[in-house]
C-alpha cells in the first residue's frame, strides 16, 4: 500500500461482514496494514461508492446514507 510517507506493506483478508457507519456488509476484501499515525482505519472509494456521505469535521460527524439501486 502506498501513503504518502512510504510503501508499506500488509496483507488482504475477506471479511464475513464488515460493520462501520451503521452499516453490515457482507463478504467484503480489506487491505490490513499498520499505518501508525493514530489510524484506526481508511474507507475507500470500493466501499463508499455505495453510499452518499457528508463529513462535518466541525460538529466532529459523518453523515451516512446508503444509495438505493
């Protein structure tokens, strides 16, 4: 994986489900990587393509909701 501090290295897992935001998905692929940095985690554009989103860095929220086909 490439950050714009190094290329760091990791692995891929599938999950059964994937729990963030207030959502379930199912059977989803993740890079697993220790990035430091206080990261707990990055969602990428794979996962959100499926919902509208909204961040509010002010009032400390994401906004979620899932894009209906």
């Amino acid at each position: 994986m490439r950050t714009a501090a190094a290329v760091e290295h990791g692995y891929i897992v599938r999950l059964v489900q994937l729990s963030t935001l207030g959502f379930h998905v199912p059977h989803v692929h993740v890079d697993v990587a220790d990035l430091g940095y206080g990261v707990d985690g990055v969602l990428g554009m794979n996962f959100l393509s499926d919902f509208n989103f909204e961040i509010r860095p002010d009032e400390r929220r994401i906004l979620v909701e899932k894009i209906v086909p």
